[in-house]
C-alpha cells in the first residue's frame, strides 16, 4: 500500500510540473493537438500507478516524452504559419450576411440543433440576431450581434419548424400548428415544397425566419391564428 501510494505522489508531481510548463492555454483553451497530448498524458500517468509491476521510469519517461512532443507541435503552431491551420484548424463561419452557410455546417459535422444552441449560449435567440457567427479552432463560439431596432414587442423565443427539409413535429405540437398551415406560407413564398428549405422558425410574435438551400435567408411577417403565442 505504501509503495502505491508513493508512486502516485511521484507521478501526481510529475504531471502538475509538465502541465505548469505546458503554459495556461493548455489549462484553459485546447488547440485540438492539445487535447489529444492531454488525454495520452492521463493514461500513461494511469499505468505505473495502477500497475507495481512496471517500472515507475516508465511511465515518467513516456509522459516527458509526450511533454517534447508537445513543445516541438507548439513551436510549430506558433513559428510556421502554413502548418498552423493543419495542426491547429482553422475558424469555420458558420453565420454570414446571406444566413447560414450550410457547407460550413457539414463540413463541420453540425446540425441546426447544434448552432441554435450555441446561439442561445451566446446570447442570440434568434438566428438574424448575428451579423456573423463562427465556432474557433479550440470549439469555442462567437457571434457579432446586429445592432437590434427599438421594438414594442415582448420577446418571445423562435421554434425551429423546418429542419433541413423535415418539419419538427415535437414543435408544431408545442405552438399547436400543422404542417399544413406552414404548406400554404410556403406556396406564398414560392416555395413548392418543405424539402427546399433549409431552416424555418417562427417566433410568438408572428416573425418567420427562412432560408433555403443555396439561397439568401429572409425574414418576413405572419398572423398567427387566435391564441396561439408563446
């Protein structure tokens, strides 16, 4: 028991001084390289301590090693600019002036669901409220907002309607709408069918946002049936 105990210590000293040299970004914000050198380091520290059976300059060795290495990509990422986006990645802008750029969003393996939330955790809770958005190398989000306009209507949160094509029923259920209400905003919009647009959300104050594929985003008004608000 003891000497598990002191090889824990040992190991516990060992990574505290390598993650302390390693600097605050790899404390705080993670390149992608990073997070993988973080996980390899947690499981080399498991072995030696879990196992007395293998030598403990084993698994100091192999986390030191994993330390050079990552001084050797971090000089990399901050000296070679060409190699900063292979190692590091790059930002993907998620949300322009024309809406939603829905090649970013698959290229990223992102769904609607996926960015609505991260607009909410960033304050937007509704898709026009961005200038532009974009998700940074290290996964985090940020968004410009747009100057908002002086209005007296109480807010009221969107509901996605339209999911790449596919009405969310969980949703139409909730603000007690059927498809075939939104099938005839459609038609007056010019569009021959549901499959055709990308993103639809409507908030209880009436306001559709709708953006199909390949095209421009817009915003238009509607009147909502008799009690039907949120």
């Amino acid at each position: 028991m003891g000497l598990v105990l002191l090889r824990t210590a040992i190991i516990f000293i060992t990574l505290l001084l390598v993650m302390r040299l390693m600097g605050k970004r790899q404390i705080g914000e993670m390149q992608p390289f990073e997070l993988v050198i973080t996980l390899l380091i947690a499981e080399l520290a498991c072995i030696p301590m879990a196992d007395t059976s293998i030598p403990l300059l084993y698994g100091i060795v192999a986390i030191l090693t994993i330390f050079l290495l990552h001084q050797i990509m971090l000089l990399i990422d901050l000296k070679l600019k060409p190699l900063k986006t292979v190692i590091g990645g790059k930002p993907a802008i998620v949300i322009n002036k024309n809406g939603i750029d829905i090649s970013q969003m698959k290229k990223n393996n992102l769904d609607l669901s996926d960015l609505i939330e991260s607009m909410r955790g960033a304050g937007c809770f509704s898709l026009d409220d961005a200038e532009y958005a974009l998700y940074e190398a290290n996964g985090n989000f940020s968004v410009l907002p747009k100057e908002k306009e002086k209005s007296d209507e109480a807010p009221s949160v969107p509901m996605l309607i339209i999911d790449e094509g596919k009405y969310n029923k969980q949703n139409l259920e909730k603000i007690r709408l059927d498809e075939k209400f939104f099938d005839g905003i459609l038609r007056e919009q010019n569009v021959a069918k549901p499959e055709k647009v990308f993103v639809l959300t409507l908030d209880g104050n009436g306001k559709i946002y709708m953006q199909q594929q390949k095209e421009k985003f817009r915003t238009f008004q509607i009147q909502l049936p008799e009690g039907c608000k949120w």
